[in-house]
C-alpha cells in the first residue's frame, strides 16, 4: 500500500468501526456476520490493511447502508 493508500484505509477503518459501535454490535460478532476473521477485522479498523470489496459488501450489508456510503464518508 503507498501512503494515499494507507490513509484512506484508516479513514475507512474508523467509519466502519464507528458505525460498528453505534449499532451495537461487538468487533466479534460484526466480523462473523460480515464473513470475515476476527484478527482481519483487526488489521482492516486499525488501518494495517485494505478491505477487500467483498468485505465492503458484507459490512454494508451488516450497517444496513449502500457500500458506497462507507467510501463517501471517508473520501
């Protein structure tokens, strides 16, 4: 990832986590319904790696809002 990249990572990683907790779901139970691994929701919210775009898909699809919603906000 070069640093554009990376910022927009951790941009998009604080979105989703923030949306995560104000639907009140744990990080455990979000990455299980967003078919993912726990340590991978991890790395993606702290900004350590990108999501893949069926990752966005299924978070979106978990938050109730259009995929492109998340890439918006942290545009």
């Amino acid at each position: 990832m070069n640093a554009q990249t990376d910022d927009l990572a951790g941009r998009l990683g604080e979105i989703v986590d923030r949306a995560r907790r104000a639907a009140g779901i744990s990080q455990q139970d979000f990455a299980r319904m967003s078919e993912m691994s726990h340590r991978t929701l991890q790395r993606s919210l702290a900004g350590e790696r990108s999501f893949t775009f069926e990752e966005l898909i299924n978070m979106a699809r978990v938050l109730d809002v259009p995929p492109e919603s998340l890439y918006a906000i942290a545009g």
